[in-house]
C-alpha cells in the first residue's frame, strides 16, 4: 500500500486528509499532535507497523507489520450534550463499527466485550482506544484509534496479553483484504456518528455485548465484583447484578471483564 492507493481506496467516504505510513509509534500518538497542529474533523492516519502501539491506562498494542489495520480517525465533535460521555460513546462508536461490519458483511459471529474489545469467539481480534483532547475546557479533537488483527500474523505470540487474542483469518474462510476491511470500517463508522446522540445508539451497542446475561468477574484499579451482566444504562454504563440482587453501575474506562470461567 500506498498513500496515493490508499486515497483512491478511500475515495468517495467524504474524508479530510489522509496519511500513510509504512511505519509509526503510535497511530493516536500522531493523530493527538495532529489535533494540535490544526488537524481537521475526519483526517484520517493509517500505518502498517506500529512501533509504540498503545491499549488503555498504558498499556501496549501489537501492530507488526503486513497483518493487522492500525489507524486513527480524527474527530471533532459538534453537539456535546454531555462531556462526561464523549469517550464512552466514541470508544462504543468504534467497537460498534468494527463489529457490525465482521457480522454482516464477514458473517462472522462477533461480540463487544465492554466497552472497547471486539471479540470472535470469545477472543480478542480489536481493540479500540478513543482519547479526548482539551483546551481550557473545550474539546479540540477526539482520537479515534482501532486496532484489527486481520491475518494470523498480528495475534501477539509473546507479548502479555490479559486475554486471548485471535486474527479474523482464523475464523474466515478465506483471506480478507485489509484495506477493503478498512474502508468497509470507515465508512461504517462515519454512518454511525450521525447517530451517536439518538435514543437507540447505546441500545445498538448493547445489542451486540459479550457475555450477556453470563456471571462475570470486573477488575477495578483497587476491588473487583462478580456478578451478572444485565446491559447497559442511558449513557453506557455497564449493569452488573450483584449475588445480592442489588444492580450497580460500572463507568467505563477502568475495568477490566473475564467470564467466570476463563
Ligand atoms: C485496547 O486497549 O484494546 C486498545 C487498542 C487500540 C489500538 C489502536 S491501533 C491504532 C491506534 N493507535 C494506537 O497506538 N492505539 C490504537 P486495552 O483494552 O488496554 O488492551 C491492551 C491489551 O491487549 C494489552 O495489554 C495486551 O494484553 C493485549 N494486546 C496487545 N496487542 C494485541 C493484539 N494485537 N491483539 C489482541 N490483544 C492485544
């Protein structure tokens, strides 16, 4: 791949600037100073190989090179009702994406573990990192990151992982094309958006989660709860019904899921 292939691969998706690289740290890394630089809404980064990859609270993404999609999409959003729910909607945003697109168009049975992992067959074949950026309290851009895992060579072999990560190959009959996958993504994600602020949004989200209805252990910074996944309140939250009976509320970002089981 190319930049000028990938523009005409794109094309049409209604995209600002596109770039391409063979190589990078971090995708969102450059998307963020992208944001600073005057970035436009729907700028999009792509690279083959990410060198620095980044997952939540510091943790790291495998991207080696010829095997996965690695890319930020730079978004600015308009109509914030709430800020306390942009990253929860744009991380559901992602992972709602890539999720539809593997069950519709890959017939593939995929799943949300919440609220940032798109798994096949229980395993981890996405992940999705959105991170907001502020400026005196305003918002100048929110950094759309996903991981894929297309062929078998981007499941990490070494790294740690905290769960069991897989590639779509290895569920596919057949080798899908990275970068049609990748405008198939895009363009999903741009349909999406305009919907990000409506009523059935979050429904859309819950109707795709993993593990519902099953008993599951949640990892906090400092605590953990076991209790059954019930879905998801207004705004994202994850319902969990305690052995008690009592149903709390989880924010996002923070925890971490494993089916009793595992
Ligand atoms: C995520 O974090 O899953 C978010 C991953 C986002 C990656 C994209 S790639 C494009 C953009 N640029 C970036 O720098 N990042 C974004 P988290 O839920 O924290 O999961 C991270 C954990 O997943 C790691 O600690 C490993 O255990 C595991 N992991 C790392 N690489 C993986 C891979 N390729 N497939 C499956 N699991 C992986």
């Amino acid at each position: 791949m190319n930049e000028l292939d990938l523009l005409n691969l794109l094309s049409g998706l209604g995209l600002d600037e596109t770039r391409y690289f063979e190589q990078i740290g971090s995708t969102n890394t450059y998307a963020q100073e992208w944001i600073l630089d005057g970035g436009d809404d729907h700028s999009l980064v792509v690279a083959d190989e990410q060198t620095a990859g980044k997952g939540r609270l510091d943790r790291s993404w495998f991207t080696p090179r010829g095997a996965a999609l690695a890319f930020s999409l730079i978004l600015k959003p308009k109509d914030i009702p709430d800020v306390r729910e942009v990253l929860t909607r744009y991380t559901a945003l992602g992972a709602l994406a890539v999720c539809d697109i593997l069950t519709v168009n890959y017939g593939l049975d995929a799943r949300i573990k919440w609220p940032n992992d798109v798994l096949l067959d229980g395993k981890k074949v996405s992940g999705v990192l959105a991170e907001a950026f502020w400026m005196e309290n305003q918002l100048t851009g929110v950094a759309l990151g996903i991981g894929v895992n297309v062929y078998k060579d981007a499941v990490p072999e070494t790294a740690p992982l905290v769960f069991p990560a897989t590639s779509i190959e290895g569920h596919f009959s057949g080798r899908p094309d990275r970068w049609i996958l990748l405008r198939e993504i895009l363009e999903r994600i741009l349909f999406l958006e305009n919907t990000i602020h409506e009523k059935n949004f979050i429904p859309q989200w819950e109707n795709r989660l993993a593990f519902r209805g099953e008993v599951v252990t949640i990892f906090g910074p400092s605590s953990e709860v076991t209790g059954i996944i019930m879905g998801l309140d207004s705004i994202g939250k994850l319902l969990i019904e305690l052995p008690s009976g009592e149903v709390i509320a989880i924010q996002a970002g923070e925890i971490r899921i494993r089916p009793l089981n595992t």
